[in-house]
C-alpha cells in the first residue's frame, strides 16, 4: 500500500490552468482544486469561501471582510474566479477516478474574520453564527455537486480550513479595536455547529489547522474522518489525542515539509518525525502508509512558483519513502 501526498490549497502566482497542470501534475493520485490568492480579494481563502455562501454577502473594507445587503463586485468576482479555477481542474482531469480534495473556510474561522455592519466580528453573535453555517452549508452542499458533474471519477474529499478554531475554543479572538478578545464559545455549540456543515457531504470531511493546539478529539467527535495540521506545531501533550485519532480510524494530513522557501531535506529526512510519532505512541509500522498523508504544513502561497514545485514533489516522494521504510 503506497501512501499518500497531497497540497493543503493555495499557490503562488494567477494562472488558473498553470496551477491546475501543475497539481495535477504533481499528485496524479490525490490533485486538489488549487486556490490562487494572489489575484486579490475574493481569491483569498476567506473571501472564495464568503462567494460559496447562500443567500448571504459580504464586501471588502479596508479592516477586512464585511456583510452586505445584497452580492456585490467582491463576491461576484470570487464566484467568477472559482468558476475559472473549476474550469481548469475539469480540463486536466479528464478520465480520471480517484480521490479529489476541495478546500473552503470553515463555520468558525469564517465567524471570527467576517464582519458585522457594526464592525465586530460574526463571533460575537451566536444568531448570527447559526446564519452563517447554515448558509455555508448550504453553499457547500452546491458547490460539491457541481464538482462531482463536472469530474464524475472523482472521490471527493472536503476540506475545511479552520486556522481560528482552537482561538474560538479559548477565547483568543481579538475584537475590532484589537485591545479585547471576544468570549470563548462554548465547545459543544463549536462541535454541533462543525457536524452540522460536515454532514452537507457523504464522503472524507479533513479539517485543516495550522495553528497550535489542534483539538483532535473534539474533530473526531464532529465527524472529521481526517486532520490535517502543520507537524512541527505538535507537542508531546498531544500524543495521547493522535492515538486515539489513528486507532479511531482518523487519518492525519502531516504537514512535514515548509510552506515557504527553505531547504529540502531528503524525503525520507523529511518524515522521519512521523517515524518517531509512531514509535512513541506504539503504533504498529505497518498501518503508517494508510493513516497518514504527506502535504507541506501550509498553503504554498508566499512561496516561489519553483520551489511550489518543488515540495509538492518532494511530499509525494516522502510518501513513497514513509510506505517502503516505515520503521
């Protein structure tokens, strides 16, 4: 069994099918639709998850996102661009089966970034929190379906990329005027919120962080059948939650190799720390090349285009090595 490597979401650069050949280039058995940030509002990761919602908009403002009354240039443009990106992943797929990973914000880091008229965060409204997940769930169920019409092979995995969510838990979130923090929001409310939007899709659901303290168990009880987190943020206080994960049957996307220009190690250097993670847990050698997933431990945009490249090749390599060498 060969394990797997895969990207987290964004790219440097603007060019819809570069990125596209260039993912599908680089993980013929795992690609993903590629996000390119760098062509302004709206490609962002924050602003291309705000054009999925349904029935909800929202607008630049120099502090940041904001809603609106009714769609405007910003989000119109996001959809326009996801349309292009959309476009470019179905030509450079044609014919192909297996698994296919698409990423957007998830509910609470969405909550703490997107801004009520006033100026505060959605955070602090628990009404309004409800809104949003229900519109993005809601969005995310139609955006899956037009992905399945359009590359009728593909398995799709759903990604949610929740950077926030442990400050949410701790209540770490800083208000508008940055000298308070907004309450902690209660961990049951985070957990059903989080099943709620998990539920629009039948097949994987990955949340990624690439914060510290990821809260592995309360993801697993939502019904993430994956976590995917910078591997260089993790402490042995978490160890005891990764067990519990991967004899769970969670599957961990290790981000194991930068996310910005640094030098390569050798492939099998690179996931040498995975090695040790599971000899320090007791976890049997063998079930390593199916429970894990190699990706860089975060998205790729500050990187160079060529060194981009580079580790998204370097984490399919690290990921024959981990299957051939897993002791």
């Amino acid at each position: 069994m060969s394990a797997a490597a895969t990207g987290v979401g964004s790219l440097p650069g603007g060019d819809a099918r570069e990125a596209a050949k260039t993912v599908t280039g680089s993980f013929e058995e795992f690609p993903y639709l590629a996000e390119l940030p760098a062509r302004g509002p709206g490609a962002d990761m924050i602003g291309r998850s705000l054009g999925l919602l349904v029935d909800m908009y929202a607008h630049v403002e120099p502090s940041g996102w904001r809603i609106s009354d009714r769609p405007g240039r910003d989000s119109k443009r996001g959809r326009s661009w996801l349309g292009e990106d959309l476009d470019a992943l179905e030509e450079f797929t044609q014919g192909y089966t297996g698994k296919l990973k698409v990423q957007a914000v998830g509910p609470w880091t969405l909550a703490g970034a997107l801004e009520l008229h006033g100026g505060e965060a959605m955070l602090q409204d628990p009404g309004a929190c409800r809104d949003l997940a229900g519109s993005l769930a809601e969005g995310l169920r139609e955006h899956l379906a037009d992905v399945r019409k359009r590359i009728p092979g593909a398995d799709v995995v759903l990604q949610l990329d929740e950077p926030s969510l442990t400050a949410v838990l701790l209540g770490r979130v800083r208000s508008a005027s940055g000298y308070r923090t907004y309450r902690a929001v209660d961990r049951q409310v985070v957990e059903g919120t989080l099943r709620d939007v998990f539920a629009v899709h039948d097949g994987d659901v990955v949340v990624h962080s690439c914060a510290p303290e990821v809260p592995f168990g309360l993801l697993r009880r939502a019904g993430a059948t994956g976590v995917s987190f910078d591997f260089s943020l993790l402490t042995e206080r978490e160890d005891d939650a990764i067990g519990e994960a991967v004899e769970g049957g969670t599957k961990l996307f290790a981000g194991v190799v930068p996310g910005t220009d640094a030098p390569l190690s050798d492939p099998g250097g690179s996931v040498m720390g995975v090695r040790k993670l599971w000899r320090r847990l007791g976890l049997a050698p063998g079930t390593l090349a199916e429970s894990v997933v190699v990706t860089p431990s975060c998205g790729l945009a500050g990187a160079s285009p060529a060194y981009a490249r580079a580790v998204q090749a370097h984490c399919v390599r690290a990921a024959r090595s981990l299957a051939d060498n897993p002791e």
